[in-house]
C-alpha cells in the first residue's frame, strides 16, 4: 500500500457479526413498498453501480487469474475509490476515505471482493498496463486467501499484517520473474518499486522480538500506510459499521 503504485490489501474487523464491516453486507431496511430510499442503500448502489476502464479491465484479467478455482471465480471486482468515499460516507472512518489516495493498485479486505484503483484515463501502454494489473490481481487472489483462511478476521498488529503481505509479494515477485522482457518496463518499474520498498520488512532486525510500533513506524516511513491510520489500530484501515455486498 502506499504511493502511486502499491498494490494491497488488508482487513476487516474482528467481530463482524456484531459490528460489521467491510464487504459482505449488509442489507439494512428492507425498504417498505414505494417508501423512500434510504441514504444507506443509495450509497451502495452507487459502490456496486461504480465500473471505470480499470475495474471493467480487471474483472477481464480476473477471470484468467482466477480459473476453475471455486473461491476465486467468486470474488467481485469493485472501485477501490467508490468503496473508499462509500465506506468515509457510512462510517466517517478517515483510514477509509485516504485508501484510494494512499494509491494502491488494489486492495481487499475480504475473501469475496477486490476493489482496484486507476487513473480516470488510462495510460498507453496497453500491455504494460495489463501486466501490472495482472500482477496487482494475483498479490490480491492471495490475500482473498488469507481472507477465506481466518473467516474474514483482519490482521490484528501490524506485525501480523507485515506478515499476511510477505506471502502475498512473494507471489508477486514470482509473477514479475516471469515477466517477458520486452514490452513490461511499466509493470517490472511499478512493481519493482514495491518489492524495494516491502524487502525485509517481514525480517526485523536483531532477535525478532521488536515492538509491534517497530512495523507501523517501517510501513510507515515507507510509505506503505495512509496518513491516518491509526498506529494502534490496524482495523481502522477497515470499513467497520457498514457491509458492503458483492452483488
Ligand atoms: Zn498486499
């Protein structure tokens, strides 16, 4: 997570029956007949209406990263800044309305959606642009993994997210490797650059045992979380209060 280019993900919220957050949502008020909607639904609809190039460009890549694989064909790919303005808009939580600003390629928080992020136009190197999307999608199909592994529980600590994001860039390393090399310098550079900056992370110095402020103060200073994300607070990355559904 972090510049113009990071790719990422995260959590949700521990309780999420009982707070609710994040993704799977959920569906207030079953309006009465002809009565008026509620300013709740009408901002999820706008979340699950939102398609610009570059959602409709990763749902295309999408299915090509997800195969026959039963979890991943079911995921959703939404607007990393709908969600974001959506989730500020029901929440008034500020680490959610900076995640798309934050510049992150994508990021997810559940084991059924992806949200990717973009410029309004897209830039024209096709083939790179899809490369670095692809890659973007399969860093995010192993966090939907994650995701599906702990029932939707966010990360606790940083620590434990530093570690949920080693799994994940090794598998983006992996695809970068097997880049081709022509044709790729806006892909290789874009992600490149993550790998540099996430490099170590998840190998402290010394004997291991630092501080969880030890990761907020690295994730932090590489750029690699919001401005306002609570340092004591992983889950303030998270939509909490609200669930936004896949359609
Ligand atoms: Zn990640």
């Amino acid at each position: 997570m972090g510049d113009e280019s990071r790719t990422d993900r995260i959590v949700a919220s521990p309780a999420r029956k009982a707070i609710g957050y994040g993704v799977r949502a959920v569906h207030v008020v079953a309006a009465a007949k002809g009565a008026k909607i509620s300013r709740k639904d009408a901002l999820l609809k706008k979340f699950r209406s939102a398609r610009p190039w570059y959602v409709l460009r990763a749902r295309k890549l999408w299915l090509g990263v997800a195969g026959n694989d039963p979890l991943l064909s079911q995921v959703w790919i939404g607007d990393l800044k709908t969600f974001s303005s959506v989730g500020y808009a029901l929440t008034r939580q500020a680490g959610v309305r900076d995640l798309w600003k934050s510049g992150f390629n994508a990021w997810t928080n559940s084991s059924r959606l992806v949200l990717v992020n973009g410029q309004p136009v897209p830039p024209k190197d096709q083939r790179g642009l899809d490369d670095r999307l692809r890659i973007t999608l399969l860093h995010e199909a192993v966090h939907v993994g994650q995701f599906e592994d702990t029932r939707d529980q966010p990360p606790k600590t940083y620590r434990e997210m530093v570690g949920y994001e080693a799994k994940a860039y090794a598998e983006t390393k992996k695809a970068l490797d097997q880049l081709e090399p022509q044709g790729t310098d806006l892909a290789k550079t874009n992600q490149a650059e993550i790998l540099d900056f996430f490099t170590g992370l998840d190998k402290p110095p010394g004997n291991g045992k630092l501080p969880d402020s030890y990761f907020v103060d690295e994730l932090t200073a590489r750029g690699l979380l919001p401005n306002s994300a609570n340092p004591k607070d992983p889950a303030s990355l998270y939509v909490r209060s609200v669930r936004m559904e896949p359609p």
